[in-house]
C-alpha cells in the first residue's frame, strides 16, 4: 500500500456522501467569521484568524465546536448543554518544527452538510447500523509557511470526531499531535497502560509508567473512559487509524483535568525499531478522535457503534466465507484435535485451535509450516471438516517473515484463521504491518485474531475477517469482577475483545454464572470457551448446568440492548439473534439485585418462556457459589428481578414460548 491510499479514500468517503446528498454548502472564512463569531473578517477571502462554528448532531444530542482564536485553533464538545470537553487545543508539529493550528493560523475556507444512511455490517452488535452525523470542515493555512491544512468535524447522536487533513504537498512528515482533552472539573478516567487492570484516577493523576524500551510517562491507552460527575460518560477512542502511529493520552503537568495526545514512538512491548516521526504521502487524514458520549453509562456501551461509522466501508467483494463462532483450544496432540472436535460438535462449537507450541518452541521457533510430531494436522484437519468445524493456528509475530506464502498454505490445508501472537503495536510502521497481515489474509480467506497489546480502531468494519483482538488484561489472568464489570464501558466500547471465557475454573474470583454472563455482556464475535478445560471435565453433563446456556448462545447479533450498568459496579445486557433474546447480568465483589423490565420485548410479542441461570447459596469462595436453573413465563410486562451474589451474575435466555 502506497502511504495514503486509505486516508485519502476516508478524506473523499464524507465529502463525496454529503455531495451525492446535496447537502454540501461551501464558503469563504468571511463567511463562517460573519455567521458564527460576528466578525466580518476579510472578504477578500485571504483569510481571517478568529472564527468559531459548530457541528450539531440530528436531534440536536451532541455538538462540536471549532474556534480560531487569534489565529490559535481549539474544540470543544457538549452534549444536550452539558460541557464534556472544554475547549481544548487542536494542532500538528511536523517534523521541520512548523506547528499546524498554532498562532499564525488563517481560516481560509469551509464545507458543511448533513448525512444520514444505514448499512449493514457482515456480523455485530446489531444487523443494521444507523450512520447520521452533521460534518464541518475548515480549510486553513499557516501563514508562516503557507501550508494548507484542514480539521474535519462530526456530530452524532452518539457522540463526536475530529480529524486532521494534511493537503496536497507531496510529503508530509508529523513529529506530534497536539490534540488536548480539557475535561470537567472533577472527572474521573479509567486509566489502563498495556494489559493491566483499569485505575479509576483524575486526568492529572496518571501514573508514570514504562522502561528504557518503551515509552515513558504519565500515559494510558485508549478506549480511556470518563465520568464527568453526574452528567455524561464519555469514552476516548480511535478510529480508521492507517498509516499512523497508535495514540496514547498523557497526563498534563499543571493541568489537572487535561489529557494531551501522545503518539507511540515505541511498540508496546519495547521491541522493534523506535520511530520518531511519522512520513505520510499527501493528501491524508489523519485517524479520527472519536468521543464516544452516553447519557447513562448503559447508553455508553450502546453507542459503541460511532468507532465503525468513521472506519473505512467494507473493502471485501466476498465474505460468505467470514464465519463468527465460538472456538475450543485443544491441547496439543492428535488425539486432543480430534477430541476437540467431537466436543465442538457435541457442544455447538465452530472452531478448535491449537495455540502456542504447535510447531515448537514458543519465542525461539521461526518456522511455522510444520507441526510438531505429537500433532498430525492434515488428519485433525480432515476430521473437523468432515463435521462441519474450522481449525484455528497461533502463529507468533517472529514466524511472519513471509506472510503471503505462510498463509497460502495455510489455506491449501484447510485452515480457517490465524491467532497472532505477541503483536507489536504501537509505531507508524507497525500500524501498516498488522494493516497488511490482515489483508493478506483477507485474500487467503483466512480470520485474523490479533493477540497481546494491540488495540482497536474499527478496521473490523472495513475488513470483518479481522475477527477480534486482545488488548486487555485477560479472562485467563483470572482478574477481579469488578475489573470484568469495567471493561464493556471502557476496552469493549472500542471494538471487539478477545476474552477468554474460564467457566468451572478454581482460580476464578468470580461465581460459575459471572462467567456465564460474559457470553452476553462481551461483543465476541471469535468467543473462546472453556479455557484451561479438556473435554474430559464435562463428560458428565448434569455436574455442570451451564452448558446449554453456551451450547445455544450465539456471538454475533440482530439487536443489542445495555438495560442497565454502572462502571466498575454492575451491567445487565440483552441481545437477541432471532426471535430468541440473551441476557446477561454481572456485578463486581458486592451482591446487586437489579430490576429489569422486558418491555424490549415488545407489546405484540406474547408469552416468552425465561431459562434463569442465576448464583445460589453464595458459597465460601465465589466460584464455589452454585447455578440454579429455573424456569417461568414472561411477556413484555414483566420486571425479572435479577438477583447476584457477590462477583456474581446471571444469564437468562427468553425463547417465545
């Protein structure tokens, strides 16, 4: 990919659609100084230095402001009234020290129009995705230099975005970003670095972190999510992030309320080339700073959908053969392969995988193309597909060194998808390598799970083979429940999460139905189950009642509903594929018993038969707690009272009777 290719297609995605619309207006910056500051400026149209204008969403929810004060460039964003950002400084420094939106700024020109579609995704949250937004953007230049540069505005009723656009010029090369985020006196940010736990802290007060191979300081990566008092939740994230380096937010000295936009000059995990500077073929856009923005914090999980508006469209002729499922790990010999697929049949699986070790040394083994001795694969192969199953293959970072050929074979065997591991995430130029691991993939027709510190930036959207991704702390690390009662407000807001589910495990801090729930709360599209376990321990079904709750629950969805939640509390999510809802109910260490009326169900709906998986007895230690499964007709006016132990939870399907 030549740099650029994509951005450029993003640059011309809304204009093109606002124009097909006939909403485009265009203007000189007299105009917008007449009309938004009561300034006349210059009508010369050579360009005036203090002007302001705002993107309001339809229905009026949310808006967001752009103000050249004194030639100096900030945003701001509210919703219904209520300040979410203050204004907040806006701008680029490019690698020769000139400083795109600082003083000196002229507003030369601006567009504006209004755009409301749907689209279908290939799999999500919900099967249709409603796209509406009010979109600016200013034409400026830097009257130092003359660059010509631009800032592109959005408002959704589910939030707001802004990007950069750097003009033709021929190359462009970007030393820093300068976007700023001035919260409200008094916020609180889930702050999470890495594959660490979420710390609830002020802006101003995130912890330093990093090593003489990393980057260092007060830094936390994104989705970063704030609750502003008692008024909006809103979550930070990325999206349509190509060609550029993942951004960070940094604490700002002096500022206690202000995160200032770092980008990565470092990977993740400290290996690899650092790059400073980040070269970029003009025109391009920038990833859009997307600012996910809920009323409630439920609202916020069922917002989630803003990162995919502002990713690329579908970029993929066929994806008949992208299949989302639920994956078993097998351990790793013949006969664990085949057992696995007889229990991914039995228990309404579609994939096994066989992870770390399969063709031999974790870390130390550079070829891929040959399993280990233990493992006849083209036979675990045969035995899948001859029921129905696909096999899944990790594949570690340092066994990419020639992808294309790697996963043509991989298809010649019959391979489904490919598990990266130990992805370096982080610079420009790891950006464009896990960009073309996954089209490569793509022309294989291979799924890509991206593995360990990668983050999201809805190139789901644009190619849905790119399944999931990890980029948290893990299931398997078995964290606390309110760590597991955070993250659908904060990482799973930004895209899908890999997520292993640990059920009937030992060392989970939570009951058996907490783990159960997650099937439900999590958007996991490649949801794997029964970690840690071999079909073995389920030989006797009725030790363990939560099976049929994970033989029939799908991963992918028609409609998404967040009932209720709190973050770091408590959340309750409904979900139906068909005519058949999921609900699943967490809380964190202490017990909760929520309310929730079914009026989601419709009026017309009728009589839906509830399976309640709910805890028992709390029992001494949370996974000792038992699941009790019972029965009971419901119709839409019914409020189920969802009784949790503590670190519990509870599942509920509702079929119509």
């Amino acid at each position: 990919m030549s740099r650029g290719t994509v951005p450029r297609r993003a640059v011309l995605r809304g204009a093109a659609a606002l124009a097909a619309a006939g909403a485009v207006s265009l203007g000189t910056a007299a105009t917008v100084a007449r009309a938004d500051s009561g300034d006349g400026g210059g009508g010369d149209g050579s360009g005036v230095a203090d002007a302001s204008i705002n993107a309001v969403s339809p229905g009026g929810v949310t808006s967001i402001g752009l103000a050249l004060t004194a030639g100096a460039l900030s945003w701001s964003a509210r919703r219904k009234g209520t300040t979410v950002v203050g204004p907040s400084q806006l701008g680029l420094r490019l690698a020769d020290g000139t400083v795109l939106g600082a003083a000196g700024t002229v507003l030369t020109g601006f567009e504006h129009g209004r755009f409301e579609d749907t689209w279908q995704p290939v799999y999500g949250r919900n099967g249709t995705v409603s796209d509406r937004y009010h979109e600016m953007r200013w034409n400026l230049r830097d009257t130092a230099t003359g660059t010509a540069f631009g800032v592109q505005i959005r408002a959704y009723p589910t939030g707001v975005a802004l990007c950069y656009l750097l003009l033709d010029q021929g190359v462009a090369t970007v030393a820093d970003e300068l976007t700023t985020f001035a919260f409200p006196a008094g916020t609180t940010v889930y702050s999470a670095r890495d594959e660490d736990a979420f710390l609830p802290v002020a802006p101003g007060s995130i912890p330093s972190t990093g090593s003489a191979t990393t980057d260092t300081g007060p830094l936390t990566d994104l989705p970063l999510t704030a609750t502003l008092g008692s008024g909006p939740i809103a979550c930070v994230c990325e999206a349509s992030r190509i060609d550029y380096p993942r951004m960070m937010l940094s604490s700002v000295p002096g500022q206690p309320d202000t995160l200032a936009t770092y980008l990565m000059r470092h990977t993740a995990r400290g290996s690899g080339p650092v790059q400073t500077t980040s070269p970029l073929d003009t025109p391009f856009a920038t990833p859009w700073r997307a600012l996910v923005i809920g009323a409630t914090h439920a609202e916020l999980v069922d917002n989630a959908e803003l990162v995919l508006n502002l990713a690329p469209a579908l970029a993929l002729a066929d994806t008949s053969w992208i299949k989302p499922g639920k994956a078993f790990r097998c351990n790793l010999t013949t006969a664990a392969g085949t057992d696995g697929v007889d229990f991914a049949v039995a228990r309404g699986l579609q994939y096994i995988e066989f992870d770390a070790g399969w063709y031999g040394p974790e870390g130390s083994t550079l070829d891929a193309t040959a399993p280990i001795a233990a493992i006849d694969l083209p036979a675990v192969i045969s035995y899948a597909a001859a029921r129905g199953i696909g096999v899944l293959l990790y594949v570690n970072r340092i066994a990419l060194t020639d992808p294309d050929n790697l996963f043509a074979l991989y298809r010649s065997w019959g391979v489904a998808g490919i598990k990266l591991g130990f992805i370096n995430d982080g610079t420009q130029a790891m950006t464009n390598q896990i960009v073309s691991w996954v089209r490569t993939a793509a022309a294989h027709q291979l799924l890509v799970d991206a593995h360990d510190d990668v983050r999201p930036f809805g190139f789901e959207r644009t190619y849905p083979n790119w399944i999931t991704l990890e980029g948290v702390r893990g299931n398997e690390h078995f964290p606390t429940a309110t760590h597991n009662v955070t993250l659908p407000f904060t990482r799973n807001v930004g895209g899908p999460m890999d997520y292993t589910i640990c059920y009937g495990q030992s060392r989970d801090l939570t009951t058996n139905a907490h783990q159960m729930a997650m099937a439900a709360v999590y958007y996991q599209p490649l949801n794997f189950l029964y970690w840690y376990d071999a079909p073995s321990k389920y030989a006797t079904p009725a030790k363990w009642p939560g099976l049929p709750w994970f033989d029939a629950i799908p991963t992918t969805w028609d409609e998404s509903r967040t009932l209720t939640g709190a973050i770091g509390e408590y959340i309750a999510v409904a979900r139906r594929s068909g005519s058949t809802w999921y609900i699943g109910a967490m809380t964190n260490e202490n017990a909760h018993t929520l309310a929730l009326p079914l009026s989601f169900l419709g009026r017309d709906a009728g009589t839906h038969t509830a399976t309640i998986y709910a805890d028992g007895a709390p029992g001494a230690q949370p996974y000792t707690t038992p699941v009790v499964v019972s029965t009971r007709q419901v119709t839409s006016a019914t409020v189920l009272d969802v009784a949790m132990a503590p670190s519990g939870g509870q599942a509920v399907v509702l079929t119509p009777a």
